[in-house]
C-alpha cells in the first residue's frame, strides 16, 4: 500500500469513471424509486405514504415478504454452511483442483436454467421420483411431494443452494490457503478436538468472508426475479415477482405500488447488511481490546 | 505474522473423503449428466433412469426456431460489450483502492459495494423513465448499460484484490527504467493480470447472459437476448427441447472463454517470460 500526500489526484481519476457510472445509475435509480414511492399531489389531501398502506393492504403482501424472507435467509444460511463445510474437507482432503473444477460447474450457467434441471430432477414426474419407484418406494408420480412451483419455495431454495454453494467455496477457498495452521497444532497440543480448531482457528478468519459473502447472498436472494418467477406458485408470491408484474404491466397505475414494494425491500437488505457488519465490527472491537 | 503454508496432517478417513467425493458427483455433476440425456431422448417414461430412445430430434426442432441464431448472437455482442466495459472501468478502480489511500476512500467503497446490496430490479425500474428520455430504452446500448450494473462490482473486487496481492513495487521499477504510464500497463499490468482478467470476463459474461428481468425492462421485447427467447419455451415447450436449450446455456460461456482465450493469444505474448523475474 502506497500513501503518497492526500493532495495526490492520481487515485480520484483511478476510481472516478466507475464512481460516475454508480452514481448516475445505482444512486440516481434508487433515489428515484424513493420519490416515486411518494405520494406528492398532497393537493387532494391524501397522506404522503399513501402507496405504502395500500401496499400493506394488498392481498398477498404480507405472505409474499415472509415468504421471500424465508427463501433468501434459508438459502443464504444453508448454502454457507454447506459450502464452507466442503471447503474445509476440500482443503484438509480433496486437494486435487479437478474436484474443486467440478463442483464449480453451477456457477457456469444462468440461475434460471439450473431452474429448468430443478424441474428435471425434483419436479413430480422428475429424474428422483422416478428413482424413488425403482426401489418401489412410491407408486406414482402423485406421491412424490410436491417440491417445484410449491407454495413453500422449497424447489427455489434447493436451486439457490446448488447455484451459490460453489460461490461459498469460491470465497472462503482462499481463507483457507491463507490460513496459519500452527495455530491448529497449538489447539492440539493443548487437547483440543477439530471443533475446537475450527472454532478457534477457522472460524475467526471465516467470519468476515462469510459475513461479506452472506450479505451478498442475501440481497441477491431476496430481489431477484428469475427463479421466483419460474419456479414459484401464484399465491403466496415472491415480492420481486410482484414488483415486477406491477411495473411490467400495461397500465402505470400501479407503479407507485411496485416503489414502494422496491423501497421496502432496499430498506430490509440494508438492515440485514448493517446487521451483520455489526456483528464484525463488534468483534473487531473486542480483539482490539484484547477480547 | 507469518504464515506456514503447511497444510495440516491429513487423517486417514478414506470413507468421508469418497463422501465428499460422490458428494460432488451427486449434487453438481448428476444434473448436468440427467440434462444432457433428456436432451437426446425421444420420449423418457417415467419412471425409468435412463431414456429409451435416444435421438436428435429435439436438437433438430430447436434449430428450426428463427429466433435462435439472432438470439445467440445478440447475446454474444451485450455480454462481449459488457464484458470489455468492466475491464475499462474496473481495472482502474481496482488499482485506485489497491494501490492509494486518499480522502474519501471509504465512502468510495460503500459506493462500490451498494450494487450488491441495492435490488438491481429496484435500480432498473428507477431509471426507466431517464431511459425513455435519453432514447436508450428498446435498445442493445441501453441494455449493455444495465448490466454493467450488477457485473461492475465483482470486477472491481477481482481487481482490487488482483493488484494488493502484486504491489506496486512492479510499476515503480518499471517506473524508474523510465516507462511512460502506457508502457507499464502494457507491458507490466496487462501479462500479470490475465488471470484476473480472464475472471472478471468470464464472470460480466456469465452474470450478463443470466439476466432477464433487466433486459425485458430495458430491452422493452426489442432486444430478444436468449433469456428474453427462453423464459416463454420453459412453460410451454417440451421437455427435450428446453433440454437442448439450457446445455445452450451451459456452451455459451464455454464458447465465450475460448473465444476471448484465442483473442489475446493472438494479442499478447504470453505471461510466460514474465514469470521467471
């Protein structure tokens, strides 16, 4: 890390052109959607949040939030879990990278078609039922439970976990190839079993990657469109499903709705992200003080 | 701190080891494979493993479809765009937050990072009406645009990562030896950043032939990508076809990488004679 004289002009003109790109789109986008999200003819004397109460009193609001919450924190914990789970026996027992190289195939293709292998495989009539009735555990397609386009988005979450385990092993591969490991021989000298070595070596190096890549997961879980759409049900819907549709529409009239939907979803993804940076930085503290 | 590079004894337990191993066979390799065969089969009863015929006819059904060969190459043309505007705009930023500490870095950051966080749907439904006004919407420019959105900031990270892990210590020398800016990044940065580079490519293409909801925004139905042909065949075509049609999916980013891996081949001597200093 170079510090050259704060007045150096170099670094502004390094990160200015992305810097504008951001700003122009993602800042300008979003303060946007705010302000649309508002009810500015206060001249008939209706409330500011208007569109905001009629969102709360829209029929399937409330299951569509619960259910995109569920979607996106089961999908987000398990595929960390998961993934980092295979990293550590990646690195102490499959070193070989051709093993590595295969379980990243998933995040070659588009989330919409791992969406369509879901269907082949999970779907009633899919690959696994049809194995189920080899070994004559059901009879018919009927009694295989019904896990794509299911009101719970349990064939949404089993997508998710096979498209972002290979993320979780991308990001925390690296952590650890990074890792000191004779602080593990130190665990073990003092009779420490391997949960204590992951909790007292690993865990401390994992955390902020995990936190990072969990905020990432989650934000991209909760909004995204493309797998609720196509693997979800029409009632409860997925809320970025819902925007979507009343956005996309032919009559405007409910854009406002699809805001204000947008702006509590923004608002929900940065708590959790501000959530989890807390949990961090809390720790940060506590080893800086000496724990 | 100093980190020993040894990797802890392993203990012998062949059976968790081939757990992990069949792991992976199962849960990512067996879709592919079961995706494949329902793409050459002729009629699968369920509830049989394997396909009882095995045909092109499906493969030959969906080359019939007109809208295919457009597709792909549209498709081609947005991500090979949005691809080299990651590298114009990422590669400098990676190196402002790698290389400098200056004032107002921070906030920099939390700029870069608000595109993970933020809903890109949110974003791409908020400039719409700004997009309509400059006359972007319906077309190809206006859809590259919008995927730069959600690509940028993993670019940014790979390249930010890329030049803390080199250091500035190359450019200084090269520096002193009297190289003009143009020289070093020519010569030093572009051979020691091919594999970022190959990544940040890879993953813009990979994230920009996976979007739908965007294009269609933008796009406005104009701009027919292959998610924009896809997303109708998936309720309504049969199975073999949109078998077909996801391996499709599966060779493009394939066909790109050999594509971009042959183009600076051709472009630039290897990074070969650099390694050895």
């Amino acid at each position: 890390m170079r510090s050259l004289g704060l007045n150096n002009h170099k670094p502004y003109l390094l990160v200015l052109p992305a810097l504008i790109f951001f700003s122009l789109f993602v800042l300008y986008g979003i303060g946007t959607v705010f302000a649309e999200s508002l009810n500015l003819s206060l001249n008939t004397g209706s409330s500011i949040v208007k569109y905001y109460i009629e969102l709360a009193e829209k029929p399937g609001f409330w299951s569509g939030l619960i259910l995109s919450l569920q979607v996106s924190a089961a999908a987000t914990l398990l595929s960390t879990i998961i993934g980092v789970y295979l990293a550590r026996q990646f690195y102490r027992r499959v070193p070989d990278s051709i093993w590595h190289a295969l379980a990243w195939l998933p995040m070659l293709i588009p989330h919409f078609a791992a969406g369509y292998l879901a269907v082949l495989l999970l779907s009633q009539s899919g690959w696994f039922s049809g194995l189920l009735a080899q070994v004559t555990l059901i009879q018919e397609t009927s009694r295989f439970p019904v896990l794509v386009n299911d009101k719970n988005g349990l064939g949404i979450i089993v997508t998710y976990l096979w498209k972002e385990i290979p993320f979780v092993l991308l990001m925390s591969m690296p952590v650890y190839r990074r890792m000191d490991w004779r602080y593990e021989d130190v665990v073990r000298t003092l009779g420490g079993g391997q949960w204590q070595v992951f909790k007292t070596v690993e865990w401390p190096a994992l955390l902020p990657v995990l936190v990072e890549t969990g905020i990432i997961l989650f934000a991209f879980i909760f909004s995204a469109f493309e797998l609720p759409y196509l693997l979800g049900v029409t009632y409860p819907k997925m809320i970025s499903v819902m925007a979507y549709q009343w956005f996309y529409e032919g009559s405007w009239s409910n854009r406002p709705l699809a805001m204000a939907l947008m702006t509590v979803s923004t608002v929900m993804v940065l708590i959790v992200a501000v959530v989890l940076l807390g949990l961090i930085q809390g720790k940060r503290y506590r080893m800086m003080r000496g724990r | 701190m100093f980190v020993s590079p040894a990797r802890p004894e392993q203990q012998e337990k062949p059976i968790l080891t081939n757990g992990i191993k069949i792991f992976v066979l199962l849960f990512f390799c067996l879709p592919f494979a079961i995706l494949l065969l329902q793409s050459f089969s002729a009629g699968w009863q369920w509830p049989r493993l394997l396909p009882g015929t095995f045909s092109w006819r499906a493969w030959q059904s969906l080359s019939r479809e007109p809208r295919m060969i457009p597709a792909i190459s549209i498709t081609l043309l947005i991500g090979l765009a949005v691809s080299l505007i990651n590298l114009i705009l990422g590669i400098p930023a990676g190196k402002g937050l790698a290389h400098y500490r200056f004032r107002g870095k921070s906030l920099v950051e939390a700029v870069f990072l608000l595109p993970l966080l933020i809903p890109t749907l949110a974003v791409v439904m908020g400039i719409h009406i700004f997009m309509i006004r400059v006359g972007l919407t319906n077309t190809v420019w206006g859809v590259i645009l919008v995927h730069v959105i959600p690509t940028l900031p993993y670019t940014i990270r790979i390249f930010r990562h890329a030049f803390e892990n080199l250091g500035s210590k190359w450019e200084e020398q090269a520096a002193t030896l009297g190289a003009s800016q143009l020289t070093i990044y020519r010569t030093v940065w572009l051979p020691l950043l091919i594999p970022s580079i190959h990544s940040a490519l890879m993953l813009s293409f990979v994230i920009s032939l996976s979007q739908y909801a965007l294009t269609a925004i933008i796009g406005g139905g104009n701009v027919v990508t292959l998610a924009m042909v896809y997303f109708p065949y998936f309720q309504s075509s049969n199975r073999s076809v949109l078998a077909c049609f996801t391996v499709i999916f599966a060779l493009l980013p394939l066909s790109f990488y050999l594509l971009m891996y042959s183009l600076y081949k051709l472009f630039i001597r290897g990074p070969g004679h650099y390694r050895g200093c």
